[in-house]
C-alpha cells in the first residue's frame, strides 16, 4: 500500500468532520426555522394534505400507530398523535447538548417534508 493511500483516509474523515460541524453550524444558527419548518410541515403540512387527500379518498392513512385510530375515531385523531411527537422532540431538544439539539426539530421537519411530498404526489396522481 502506498503512502499516500495511508494519508488520505485520515485526511477525508477530518474533511467530513469539518463539514458536519459546519452543517451542524449552519442549522444552529437558524433554530427559530427549523422549528417552523418542523411545525409547517410535520403538523401542519401533513394536516392539510392527509385531510385532502383522505376527504377525495385518493390516500389511506398508512402509519402502523395513526392507521387504526384514525379508523376508530374519525381524522381528528391525529392531533393528539401530533402532540405526542412534538412533545418528543422538545423533550430531545431540552435534553440533547446544543448543537445537537436542533437535531430534533431538523428530524421533524425532514420527515414532514417527505410526508408532505408523498402525499401531494399521491393526490395528483389520483384526483381526475
């Protein structure tokens, strides 16, 4: 093995360290909106496009949680389902060490982001 190939392994993994501290940076500086995204999009980005999509029957509620209790008790069961994992993730963000603690709000906001987008997908490929 040569020596550079040696070096480089080292090299690369400081070079990434360096850049998921300023990824980490980044979103610390800007906690306040990566809260309102994780509210926008995991609370009420994901209201709106489930209670679409479920009223034109062009989407089912797929969740292995939400799933039976919205069939029990009617959509607006969801609301309490919603408190549940915004009271997880401030309880994360209170416990985890800053900088890391926007991890939380930043995995709320990423996953409704992509329910979001399934969603409006799903929609638009099912409303005539």
């Amino acid at each position: 093995m040569d020596e550079r190939a040696m070096t480089d392994g080292p090299t690369r993994i400081r070079s990434a360290i360096v850049r998921l501290d300023q990824l980490t940076g980044y979103f610390d500086a800007r906690r306040s909106a990566v809260w309102a995204a994780a509210v926008a999009f995991f609370v009420g980005g994901d209201l709106l496009t489930t209670g679409i999509g479920l009223r034109y029957g062009s989407i089912v509620e797929a969740g292995p949680v939400a799933a039976p209790l919205l069939a029990a008790h009617g959509f607006w069961m969801i609301l309490p389902l919603k408190a549940a994992a915004l009271a997880v993730a401030v309880g994360l963000y209170v416990t985890v060490p800053r900088p890391h603690d926007v991890g939380a709000p930043l995995g709320l906001a990423a996953v409704g982001a992509v329910v979001v987008g399934w969603n409006l997908a799903m929609i638009a490929l099912t409303i005539p």
